[in-house]
C-alpha cells in the first residue's frame, strides 16, 4: 500500500484544537499511540508493521492531514536495510544455524541479509571487508569467528564507521569497548572430559578445531584442566591438531586408533570433527560406544542423526546469532543516534551444555 | 583506491591530437583497450577489476584528464548490486552448495548476495517477492525449487519487473520464456532402481521428497519406469511419502522395515532421506548393503561421509547454481540495455549421474 498524497480537505487538524501548526511526524506518533519509528516505517512502506497498526497510522495521516517531509524521507530511505554475516566455518550445520538466527531478528527489524563467507587468512580480509560494507551498502557486521576475535580487524572496521557485532569464544566480557556475545567454550570442555573420566577412560585422546578459532584452545584448555583436576597425566600422543572438519575428525581417528595403547575415548573439538571419529571407528570395526567412546561439542543436527546419537555440549548457535544481531541492530541506531530505538541490548555471555547421548558408555581396556 | 580529481595540468589530451572535445568514457576505455564496463568499474571503485587494469585505466584518466559524469555516475550507483537467493529446503548441504555457486558468479560480477529463505506454502508470496526486491533493491532474483517450479509466481514476478532465474526439474527445456535452469531427476532416478534392479532386487522401497518440489514426482516417475521396464509389478506398500528431512527418512524406513515382507533394498529420494533410512537400519540391527541395500540422490558430502558411503546420483549442485547466476546476469544487463554485456547465456539442463557406494549390494532373501 503506498501513502497517497494527503489533500486540501483531508488537513482537518484544525478543526480539532492544537496544534495549529502543521502537524509533525510526532503528533502523527501520538494521536496513533505507535511509536515514531513505526510511523517511519508506515511511511517508508516497511513490512515490518502489522496490517491493523498499518491501517490505523495511514488514517490518522489522513485524518490529520500529515505531510512527510520527502527530504528527510528521502534522506532515510538513503539508509542501508541490509546487514551483512561474515564467517569462515567448513561446516554447514553452523553456518546454516548462524544464518537462521541472523535473518530472524533481520526480519523482524526490516533488513535484509547478505552473506559474505570469506577466507580467514586472507591478506586484505580487513579491506575487504570496508569493500563489502561501502560497496553493498550494509548497515553493519555480523562477524563469526575467526574473523570476529582479530581486534585490529575490529579496530579498523570500527576507524572506517562500519558497526560491528562480534560472536566470540570467551569464559568473560572482554570489556574492551566492541560490542559481542561471548561463548564459553572453555566450561563446556571441562564438562565433556569431566563426563568421559567419570565413565572411567584414562585414555581420552582430543582432536582440535581450526587454530584460527579462539574457540579451540579453549576447548583444549577445558579437556586440560580436567584431565590436571581428577590427576590424569596428559600425554601429547592422544592431542592432534587440525580443522573443524569431518576430514581432520577421521583422519585424526586414524592416527589415534593405531597407537600401540589407543584411547579408550575420543573427544573431538566439534560434531563435525566427532562424526570423522564415528566413521573412523566403524571402519575400523569397532563399536560405538563399547570400543570407543565419542563427544563432540555444538548439538548440530548430526549429533541427533548420528547412529549412535553424539554426546555433545549444546550450543545454542542460532539464540547466539539472534542476541549478536539485536545488539548489532541497537549499535546502528545508537549511532544513528536514532532516539526512537525501542531497545537497549547488552554483551551477553552463553555457556554450551552437556548433553549425553549413545556415544559415550562406560570405559573397557582397549584391546 | 579512490579516484583523485584530475587537474588542470593533467588534462594532456590537447596535446595528442584529437579529440579536442572533452574525453568521454569511450575515449578512456578506447585507450585504455578495456571495456566500458570496466572503466565504469573502476570509476567506481568496485572489486571485480584486476590491480593491473585498474592502475592502466586511472593512468589513461589522470593523462586524458577524463572527468567522470557525475550525474551519471550517482544514476550509475543508484543501481542494486545485490541479487536474492529464494528457497525453502530443510538440507543444510544442498542449501549451502547453492548458496556456494550463486555467491562465486555474484562475486565475479561485483554483486553481494541477500539470502531469503522462505515458507513456500505463505499465502502471500509472490507479494513477500516483490517487497523484499524493492524494499532491498534486488538487482534480480535466483529462485530454487519449489518457488522456481510455479508459473504465476514467475509470472507475477515479471510483471513487476523483477528479473528472475529458476532452477527447476525438468527433462527438458520447458521453453516458456522464462530462463531457467532445468535438472533431469527422472532420469537419474531412473538409472539408481535400474542398478538395484540389477543387483538383484525386486522389492525396492522408495520414500518420496516434498511434493511441492517438482523433482520429487519426476524422481517417482523414474522409479517408477525403471521397475515397468524391468518387469516388476509395483507394490504401493513399498512407496511412503514424506519431506526431504532426514526424520521423514527415518519414519519412512521404519516403516517399511516393519512391513511383513520387507524391502531389500530402499531408495530414498534425497541423501538426507537416505541418512535416515541408514538411522533406521542400524537401529533395528540390519547391516547395509548386507541386510538392506540404500540409494539416496544429491551426492552430499553427507553421501561421502557415512558408514557405509552412500551410492548416490551426482547433482552438480554448485555448477547448477553458477549456471543459473550467470543467466541472471545476463538477463539483468539484457534488460538495463547494457550492451557492454560481456556474455550471453542461454537456459542448460543438467543430468545427475549414477555414483555406485558402499551402501548397495546383491539382494539376498529379507529375513
């Protein structure tokens, strides 16, 4: 429905008292009860506003006989309505995940969503960031690790006026003045490895995520300090290192199933990684969870499809995404300085929980 | 790089000869042997441009002193340069392989993507279209199955002047005018129940995608040719229908294994479908290919990734979506009249092949 020009007749505000003036997009605001940003939207033709508020605002423009001032509408609609997600992540669970959470509060909020994964270890990734964000006209940045724990690439973001929301691995609020949802990784790890020593495994070989990812020495940091905590030496022959991958999980399962002593229970950095363990073994001949116990960490899809179902921390990727956008959405309008914002969103923390499931049973000596 | 502001000693076109008019575009891209479109480009300031071009074609402006058309150019970046990605599949790997083809072609032409998945049973769709183009300025839309595969929403889309691409299942261009990109599913279906029939099956299952996509019929009617020309009768107890989710696999499957004479072999019609069928096989302790031999169709890496890996039809998902982001863009330069068009590209069909895995093996009696 597009806002038709008011006529001579339809300016009736003066038959009704105050105000004599001609009536500003705030009278307009007040006789609907809406806010001024919903009236905003009514006139820019939004899809945000329900079809009853819709109604009930274009009558009262009709009534009051409003004028939108075209230059500051034009000016407005000038504004970008998209949001941009920026990530680097071999796993399509995640990235499926971080895109629903980001485009339910995009849609809810009137923007659109463009999606730039990119490669993290790019050389210009900084410039072509300030590219994407001019050249596409996006509002600001949804950053995913790893892209998002890199402060110089916050700091430059920030230099060229672009708004960023980061999601970040961390136990605590970095309080360094960039907004985030920070993760805490680092618990979730103590409590997996915590669950595999209290089945009795000794033996609990760790396969990494990608190094670029802050999340992955502190998952390593959680399967540390609980081996230290309940006295288990750590031996370097059960950690092997490589990316969030299928591939590197059965690979890495590989290498720890033909060690003279195997572990008896192997805790890969991310489901993706744990589902190349679940192969791995059953390539191998070995069952699930009587020969080998398996955890992953993030509760994707798979962890529940997997045959058997994953031990795993639940992640909860997509509210993370969400949280992460409304602040992102709350920086531009703050910035915007956009004193109609409805809302004031915080940094928020999340912490991943246990969920145990078929893949992990009580330990027996490897044979 | 930003392009400096030519001054006045600069301007040496005087010098060479004519012309002794101001130097246009042409000029500029004359010298320096390039296409208009791409002095355009580096006017303003796009990515697609090689470092090389680019330097040649700023030092042929400040020699030529060649003033860009301001006008035009705020004309010129009026333009969208984001396309929209519309679909609605529950498959985290097909969704992120097209998303993978549309975003390569889109980088290749200086386009951002905005991704839309969408309810394709919303009542209002073709309005939902239309508004997310305008109100995001869409410069075109890709549109996956099923929205691609109805005629009135195409229709409506068109009357809006919204250029669209389709990606549909067809076996053959459907010539209506509207480009596409057709993939022949009936005969890749086909082809999978042709080589469990000559394993030795008889009693093939074959669990059904969502109906609202039209690969799901033509991936029927494949089976169901297969089994007319090899002489076996159709059994509709074999046939369940259902999504292309993996839970509708695993019910499915459940199904048919508890039937009384149960399938030897199952078809499902998509790789999540088949991921579920596997679930369902282990959970009731039947070994695959030995006791069950299982087919789906997509050649995901989930196919690649199971115990056993999946035999499969190989649907070049990302190469379809390439194809069908280029013909867009042909489209949209065709319409915008930019005869600078570097390409023509025409509707292509694609025919997925048979992928023989570990999941199929030789019928023996179902117990």
């Amino acid at each position: 429905m597009r806002l038709r020009a008011p006529t001579a007749n339809s300016n009736r505000s003066t038959l009704q008292g105050p105000p004599m003036r001609s009536p500003t997009i705030k009278d307009v605001a007040e006789r609907s009860q809406v806010s001024l940003k919903t009236v905003s939207r009514v006139i820019n033709n939004e899809a945000t506003v329900r079809e009853g508020t819709r109604n009930k605002v274009l009558r009262v423009i009709a009534e009051m006989g409003y004028q939108p001032d075209l230059s500051a509408r034009s000016l407005r609609s000038a504004r970008s309505y998209a949001l941009g997600l920026v990530y680097d992540n071999p796993n399509p669970y995640y990235v499926i995940a971080v895109q629903s959470g980001v485009l339910s509060v995009c849609r809810e909020s009137g923007y659109g969503l463009q999606i730039h994964p990119c490669d993290s270890n790019s050389a210009n990734l900084a410039g072509e960031l300030v590219h994407l964000a001019r050249h596409s006209r996006l509002a600001g940045l949804v950053l995913a690790p790893p892209m998002s724990e890199r402060l110089e690439l916050i700091r430059h973001l920030r230099a060229n006026n672009i708004p960023v929301v980061r999601i970040i691995s961390a136990a605590a609020d970095p309080q360094d003045g960039f907004p985030c949802v920070y993760v805490d990784d680092r618990d979730a790890a103590y409590d997996i490895t915590k669950h595999l020593i209290q089945l009795g495994h000794q033996r609990i070989g760790f396969l990494w995520g990608g190094e670029a990812h802050r999340s992955s020495p502190e998952r390593y940091r959680g399967y540390e300090s609980a081996l230290k905590d309940y006295g288990i030496a750590l031996d370097k022959k059960l950690i092997i290192h490589g990316d969030y991958s299928f591939d590197d999980g059965f690979r890495g399962a590989r290498k720890l199933l033909a060690l003279k002593e195997r572990p008896t229970a192997i805790f890969g950095s991310n489901d993706e990684i744990a589902a190349g363990v679940l192969a791995a073994a059953k390539s191998s001949g070995l069952e699930v969870p009587y020969d080998l116990s398996i955890a992953g960490f993030e509760d994707s899809p798979f962890s529940k499809q997997s045959w058997p179902t994953l031990t795993t921390a639940k992640q909860a990727t997509e509210e993370i995404a969400r949280h992460a956008t409304q602040l992102l959405i709350s920086e531009i309008d703050r910035e915007e300085n956009d004193v109609e914002k409805l809302t004031v969103v915080s940094n928020k923390g999340f912490s991943p929980q246990l969920v145990i499931r078929g893949s992990t049973g009580p330990a027996r000596a490897a044979s």
